[in-house]
C-alpha cells in the first residue's frame, strides 16, 4: 500500500507541474534605440527551438513588430544593447549570462533583460 501511495504522489508531483527544459529571449531592437526602448519577450519550452517560438510570441504580444531571437539557452541567458551595439550571454548564472552580454556589446552597453530558465 505505502509503495502504490508514493507512486501515485510522485505521478501527481510530475504532472503537475510543468517542466521547461530551455529559455530564449526574442527582442524587438533596430540601430539607433537605447537599451531603455528594446522591446522584448521570455520563452520557455521543453526544447530551445519551441522556447524560440515561445519568445517571439510573447515578444509579439507586448506590442512590438519585429521580434526576433537573440539568444536561446539551457540555464541563463542575457541580452544586452545601447544604440549602436548588441550582445548576448549565457551561462550556470544569472551573473555569468550578463557578464558574457556585456563584453560581448562592449563600451557603454546595458543590461535589456535577463532571464534564468531554473
């Protein structure tokens, strides 16, 4: 009897909740916009490419027009901007996924969003 009841608690506990195995970032972003003005949507999904789609819907339904992926990942991942210049970043932190967005944008570049799948 106490095995039948932790096999059906451990199949509740798995079904209900989701289980998201990857994040992207899409972002609404043309030359000449500050890191202020990007638009941009988090995805998630149970695989990079369906956490894509997630990101550019949800990017889509904040109002902007011309989103698209910046950066898919497995933990973290980072997008960072200022009017001329972009980068991205990922990583096993949060810290790790924005240091990597900025030395990637470079000089006088901010932090747009950031987002850990876990």
């Amino acid at each position: 009897m106490k095995k039948l009841m932790l096999l059906a608690m451990t199949a509740f506990l798995f079904n209900s909740a989701a289980v998201y195995a990857a994040g992207a970032i899409a972002v609404d972003d043309e030359e000449g916009t500050s890191a202020s003005e990007v638009g941009y949507g988090i995805g998630q999904g149970a695989t990079r490419d369906a956490a894509a789609a997630d990101a550019v819907k949800q990017c889509k339904s904040s109002g902007n027009s011309n989103c698209k992926v910046a950066v898919k990942y497995d933990t973290c991942g980072a997008y960072a901007a200022s009017k001329g210049y972009s980068g991205i970043g990922w990583g096993s932190s949060e810290a790790v996924a924005k240091k990597k967005a900025l030395e990637e944008c470079g000089s006088g570049c901010k932090i747009v969003v950031a987002d850990c799948d876990k």
